[in-house]
C-alpha cells in the first residue's frame, strides 16, 4: 500500500515525513505537500491522513484539499505587499498610518527619521503625542471638513515634535483610509519636513 501510494506523492520524501507524522500522532496526522493527478497536474494539497482498518486490512484514510489557487494567491499578495513596502521604504518623504482613535500602525523609515524614535516606540505612539497642542484643533477641523467628506486634504502645514523635544515644520496630506466594503478604518500621510524652506523664507 505505501509503495502504491507513493507514486501520488511529487516529492518522496514528503511522504516519509507523512508516514513518521503518523508514527508520532498516531490519531492522525495533517500535513501540506504536493500530489501528483493522473493526467500530470501537480496540486499543492492540505491532507489529514490517519490510520484504519478496512475489512480487516490496516490501511490510511486521508482528506485532501486543493489549496493550489489558495497558495497561488497568497504569493501574489506577498509579492504585491514586498513591492509595496519597497515604494514606501524608498520614499523621501514621511509615510504613516493611523487607526481611527490616532494610534499609529504603520511608517516608513523616513518618517521615523524625521521624528527620531526608535521603531518600536513609535508604533505604540498616537499622532497626538507627536503633534503640538495648538494644532489639534486644527487637525480635527480638517478631518470633518476635508478628509471625510472627500476622502484625502489638501496639502497643509503643522508641526511635529520629534523625540528630542524640538518643534519643526511639516506639510502634510491626510488620506482616509477605507476596507473593501467601504468603511473608515483610519488615515493615513504623507509628510515632509519644511525647516529649510521656512528659514529660506525668513532670509
């Protein structure tokens, strides 16, 4: 029986590591591995397989699904994701991305360089500890009067507060960010810093 169902298997060894699964958990056993189908296609499968008796013959019984298209499709996400995370990290300016109460959830490294903070104090900052008091009001306003009604702001300027206490310049877009059905989930930014032009302006 095993010398039979071996021809199912794509990888042999994949097999073995079936049958010592099933030497360890002998009420079964669940693995991932790919089958061969007898017109040739090779199928990515999820399997639990455990041991029987049939007419008196000890046997396996097994369950198969075909996660192919499943596995096909989370490679394409993870290469679209890997490309996406490459245009962001390759970005001069400052990215960032909020849930709905401000609490910070996703930057590039400019925009952690800007601040100053290590990565793993700023996800677990709001937009409010990094914003002075003044602006807050502000940013609410433009909330209700920009971002929601249409999605994004224009481009406007406030202050950050970066981890050494210093205060400086920034322009900034707001961006309401939504889930494939539509609801808000949060916002996201973009955000430069805009000490230089501010002094040249001065001159």
């Amino acid at each position: 029986q095993e010398t039979r169902a071996l021809g199912l298997w794509e990888q042999p060894d994949d097999f073995e590591r079936v049958l010592q699964g099933l030497r360890t958990h002998a009420g079964g056993y669940a693995y991932e591995a790919r089958h061969r189908c007898r017109d040739g296609r090779t199928l990515t499968c999820e399997g639990s397989i455990g041991r029987i008796e049939h007419e008196g013959t000890p046997a396996y019984l097994a369950v198969i699904r075909d996660v192919s298209a499943d596995r096909a499709m989370r490679q394409r996400l993870e290469a679209s994701e890997a490309r996406y995370r490459g245009l962001l990290e390759s970005m001069r300016e400052g990215y960032a991305a909020t849930d709905l109460s401000g609490r910070i959830t996703d930057f590039n490294a400019s925009f952690r360089q800007m601040l100053g903070y290590p990565a793993d104090v700023l996800k677990h900052m709001t937009f409010v500890e990094i914003t002075p008091q003044k602006w807050h009001r502000f940013e609410d306003d433009l909330l209700s009067t920009q971002v929601l009604p249409s999605g994004h702001s224009e481009p406007y300027e406030k202050e950050y507060v970066d981890a050494h206490g210093r205060v400086f310049p920034v322009e900034i877009r707001t961006y309401a960010e939504t889930n494939p059905d539509g609801a808000r989930i949060g916002y996201w930014a973009l955000a430069r810093d805009i000490t230089e032009r501010k002094l040249a302006e001065l001159r």
